[in-house]
C-alpha cells in the first residue's frame, strides 16, 4: 500500500470533518456559557469562532471559512424564513403603530449613522451605504435566545417583527443605492439602471413562485407533520440554490418567501412547523461561523468609526422606538426593553456587504472594515442584551430566570 496516499488522507480536512468540527466546537462553547450562569450560549458560540477563527489561532482557515460558507446560507435561509413567517400583514394593517415604530426606528437609525460617519470624514456615500446596513437587525439572536429561554409575550412578538421590518427596509435602501455605487465606479448604463431592480425583482418573483407552491404541495400533502418539514426544508435548499444559479439575493428571497408563505396561505394547509433540534444545528454552526469571521484589525482599521456606528445605531434605533410609544400597548419599561433586542447585528449586514465587496473589492474596504468592527462589537453583546431585556420585560419563566 502506498504510504503517501494515506499521509495526504490522513491530513485532508474534508467537509464532513469541518462540519462535525464546527458543531461540536461550538456545543462546547455553548455549554461554558450556559454553565457560567452570566451568559448565554450563543455568546459561547461566538466566542469559539473567534478563538478558532484566522483572526486568532487560524484553526479555521480562510480556505476552510470559505468552503463552510453552505452551512451559514443554510443556516441563514432557515432563519429568514422563519421570521417571515412571523410577519402577519393582516395583523400589521391594523396595528399601524407597529409599522410606523419599525418604519421610524430604521428610518431614524438610517439618518443618524449617516450623520455621524459624514462628521468623521467618511465618504457620503460609503457612510450611506454602511448606515443602510445599519439598519438591519440579527433576527438569529432573537429566535435563538427566545427559544433557549421559552420567552412568550408582547415584546418579544414586537422585537421579531421590527426585525423584520428593518431588514426589509435595510435592503431596500440599500437597493436604492447601488446606482450610484455604479455609477462612482464607472459601470455602464444598462449596469447602472437595471441590476439593482434586476436583483431585487427577480428574488421577489422567485419568492412568489416558491410560496404558490409550497401552498399548493402542503394542500395535497394534508396535515402531515413530518412531510411538511420536509417540505420547508424543501422549499429553503430551492430557494438557496436559485438565488445563487440566477445570481439575485437568497436573503430577500428567503425573507419574502416566509412572509408570502404565511400571508398567502389562507386555508392554513400549511402546518406550524418548528424546525426544533434540526434548526439549532443551523444555529450553533451560523454563529461559530460568525466569530470566525470577526477580525482584529477589522475593528482596528474601522476603530472610532465602527464605535461611532455603535452608538449612533443604539440610540436612534431606542429613541425611534421610545418616540412611538403612545402608539405601542407596552409599557415604558417593555418599550426600552424593545429598543435593546434590536442591538444585534449579523446576517444581513454580512450578506449585503459581502455582495458588494464581490462587485467591487477595493471599493467595499472601507465599508467592509467599519460594518465587520461593528458586527465584532454587537454579535458580543448583542446577545448579551437581548437577554437581559427579554428578562427585564417578564418574559422569561421565573424558574429560567436564575439560570443559563
């Protein structure tokens, strides 16, 4: 037998490996979390990819960061279409303040991050851009940390669909936006005017198609637990693997997909389905994934600016919410509790920064540098403050309320 071949096997890091590799690392780093009993383990998870990310250790190579990126769309589909689902338009028409309170937040926050990196000699339009990533929240952190904590209530119902309003939103503008960013890098007209929409129409025509038929198998499938997971699940790969073959967004065709799935289904043929054990999988890998990707000098390079973003984003985003407060039935207490579960940001910030940066790397550095030393900041204590203000507002059972 060749000695050789089984050296070069023996040190092959396939997917398999990788994949087992990441979920047991960050169950590990998870359960340190739980058991320090000050944190969650979503922090754990964080932590780990950190540790083993290149930024630190190198563990977990850029090469190896690249080839886990599957796992993180998966992981990503899963959670954007879940909180579509969450997004009941009927309910939102009348509750108007619901809307407006996410509208203005987001809105608000936009404004607010744009000011503040103009003021600190950042290009108008790199400020706009990373302020329309701002907008976004990690709707990850507060299915996760709900979920850990079997959190019921109104401010964690609120906190969900302000999430998804504000990736809407996020999206949105920064869809509005790409013109120009063509433009400034000189692209043609036909780039300049029909990609953006390009992009954006056709994930939403593909979530359109995706939701009819999802509709249409669970109708014949009949209430059948096991094949409408099956379904979902379904429905998610397609809609990942279209997004990528005809080069739209699989995060807006993700989110758009959940939220049609749930207000075109009006016969309820779909089951409420909990992706359960299975979408913690997704979970735990999405966030090892995301401390891998913090880097140092990320934040180093972005320095003042990233903090700037911090804190410009938490208080417009608190007071957008507190401003509407007559409209809300919380009170004030759960209403600052609100504005705090929007502190995470990941997902979203990272894809659409990433989409840019496959457009235009030397453009997106400055972007990419102050979004990802924001990220490094709010992923650390996103999770953190979500918690706290989920406990905060008595959402939490009182016999989960001392221990992690």
């Amino acid at each position: 037998m060749n000695v050789q071949v089984l050296t070069q096997a023996s040190i092959h890091i396939n997917d398999f490996i990788l994949f087992g590799g990441i979920l047991l690392a960050g169950i590990i780093g998870g359960e340190v979390a739980h058991r320090t009993r000050y944190f969650p383990r979503i922090t754990g998870f964080i932590v780990v990819g950190f540790l083993l990310g290149p930024s630190l250790t190198g563990i977990l190579s850029d090469d190896m960061l690249e080839r886990a990126k599957i796992f993180t769309n998966i992981a990503l589909g899963l959670i954007l279409f879940q909180l579509g689902l969450q997004l009941d338009l009927k309910q939102i028409r009348q509750n108007i303040g619901l809307f407006a309170s996410g509208l203005t937040e987001g809105l608000l926050s936009f404004v607010a991050i744009t000011l503040v990196l103009v003021w600190m000699n950042v290009s108008l339009l790199h400020a706009l851009l990373v302020a329309a990533v701002g907008v976004s929240s990690s709707p990850a952190v507060v299915l996760l940390v709900s979920r850990e904590f079997d959190a019921k209530g109104p401010v964690t119902e609120r906190a969900l669909n302000h999430v998804a309003i504000n990736n809407f939103l996020s999206f949105f503008i920064f869809t509005l936006l790409l013109p120009f960013v063509h433009y400034s890098q000189h692209a043609s007209w036909l780039i300049i005017l029909l990609q953006p929409f390009y992009q954006a129409g056709l994930s939403l025509v593909l979530a359109f198609l995706l939701a009819s038929l999802c509709i249409w198998i669970a109708r014949h499938l009949g209430q059948n637990e096991s094949l409408q997971f099956a379904l979902l699940v379904g429905i998610i790969m397609v809609a990942i693997g279209l997004s990528n073959a005809f080069n739209c967004s699989n995060l807006l065709t993700l989110l758009a997909t959940g939220v049609l799935v749930r207000n075109m289904d009006r016969k309820d043929d779909l089951m409420l389905i909990e992706f359960g054990h299975a979408g913690d999988i997704f979970f735990v890998l999405l966030f090892v994934m995301a401390g891998a990707n913090l880097h140092i000098h990320a934040l180093i390079t972005a320095g003042w600016a990233a903090l700037a973003f911090v804190g410009a984003r938490f208080v417009s985003k608190s007071l957008g919410i507190l401003i509407l407060k007559p409209l809300s039935p919380l009170t004030l207490r759960q209403t600052a509790c609100l504005g705090l579960t929007q502190v995470p940001m990941a997902g979203m910030a990272i894809g659409l920064t990433g989409s840019l940066s496959s457009l235009y790397p030397m453009f997106s550095q400055e972007l990419t540098s102050i979004v990802l030393g924001a990220v490094a900041i709010l992923e650390s204590i996103g999770p953190i403050a979500t918690e706290y203000a989920l406990k905060q507002s008595g959402e939490i059972g009182q016999d989960k309320t001392i221990a992690h």
